[in-house]
C-alpha cells in the first residue's frame, strides 16, 4: 500500500512540474550569450520607425527593405498592409531575435517611394534573450 502511495504523490507531482517545463521550454532561445532555458512573456515585441513629411502628414512607402548590416542578409518583411496607412514601419520583430547578436546588430533601413529612397536609416537592434531591442535609431523620420 505505501508503494502506491508513492506513485500516487509521485505521478502527482510530475503532472505538476509538467506545464511548467512546457512553459519554459516554449521560451527556448537558440543564441550564444543567453541561458539554455529563458522564461519569457508571449508579447511579440517590434522596433519601427513613424516616417511622416514636414507637416506631419505620414508617408506611404511603396516598399521597405531591411538588411543587416554586416551580412547584407534581408531580414523578414514585418509589416502588414494595414500599418501603412499610420506610417509605421516595423523594422525588426522576435522573429528575428535569434539572427541579431544580443549586444547589437547593425541594421540598415531604406523605404522607397515611386522609385526615390525616402527613408535611409542605420539602427542598432539587439536582444534581452526573450524580446528585440532598439539600442539606437531614429523613432521618427521627417522626409522632404
């Protein structure tokens, strides 16, 4: 009897620990510099940039490439049609956490409109291991 006792507190307790080691291997991040096993929030975190004219009015890119700058390898297109319309930009998402070095990464940011480069930005996005983060950049870009 006090065998099955065991098992019973046993398989308990592992039913327990289940959900948390889902939880934390979910969160797993692939990267040099972080722990084996992170614990991190499900929010998807972006960088972008607003890119308005002189009056304030934003400005709608025909197209937007990003590109490390390191590399010159493109990272994902981010940005679904309807952000455009605000003249937010993402420029880097999570998505792209385990291509960026967590101490920074150079990006390159350049938006066309009717074939004229109207935005050429140059950004540092790194990593806390779980989410992006911009280490410098512009927020905002006026363009003539």
């Amino acid at each position: 009897m006090k065998t099955g006792i065991k098992a019973g507190i046993l398989f308990r307790t592992a039913l327990s620990i289940l959900p948390v080691c889902f939880m934390c291997s979910a969160c797993h991040r692939n990267t040099e510099d972080c722990a084996q096993v992170q614990i991190c929030t499900e929010v998807y975190v972006t960088v972008g940039v607003y890119v308005q004219d002189v009056v304030g009015t934003p400005v709608l890119l025909d197209s937007l490439h990003i590109k490390l700058r390191e590399t010159n390898e493109s990272l994902p297109d981010e940005n679904p049609d309807f952000q455009a319309s605000n003249g937010y930009y993402v420029l880097v998402g999570d998505r792209s956490l385990k291509k960026l070095n967590k101490s920074g990464s150079r990006i390159r940011a350049t938006g066309y409109k009717n074939g004229k480069i109207m935005l050429d930005e140059n950004y540092v996005i790194g990593h806390d291991c779980c989410h992006v983060l911009k280490f410098s950049g512009k927020d905002t870009v006026t363009v003539q």
